[in-house]
C-alpha cells in the first residue's frame, strides 16, 4: 500500500483504496498536470478503464 501512503486515491486498476467494488474512472485519478486539452486526458482514462473492465468481466 505504498501508493496510499503516498496520498494514492485508487490503484492501478481505478479500485478505490477502502472501498470494496468501487472503482473511478475520471480527470480526478490523474496525478500530474498535462500538457494537452483536459478532454483528451478524459478520453485516455476513459479508454483504460474500459480496459481494465472488459479484462475484468470477461477475462478478455
């Protein structure tokens, strides 16, 4: 849990540390300021957690 003590809201897999089953998937989870149009950042999250869903749910 060394990211937690960090001050890490959710893992590598957008599961909130403490809170079972809970998972976020927004511009909130990203840690440094980017250099692009914070829409883009939104669509890259948004791609990876389909991501980690679709492993999660179908095994894919």
């Amino acid at each position: 849990m060394e990211s937690l003590e960090k001050g890490d809201v959710v893992d590598e897999n957008l599961n909130v540390y403490g809170v079972e089953g809970l998972k976020v998937a927004d511009s909130s989870i990203v840690i440094k300021m980017v250099g692009a149009n914070t829409y883009s950042t939104a669509l890259l999250v948004k791609g990876k957690a389909t991501e980690i869903l679709l492993k999660e749910l179908t095994g894919l």
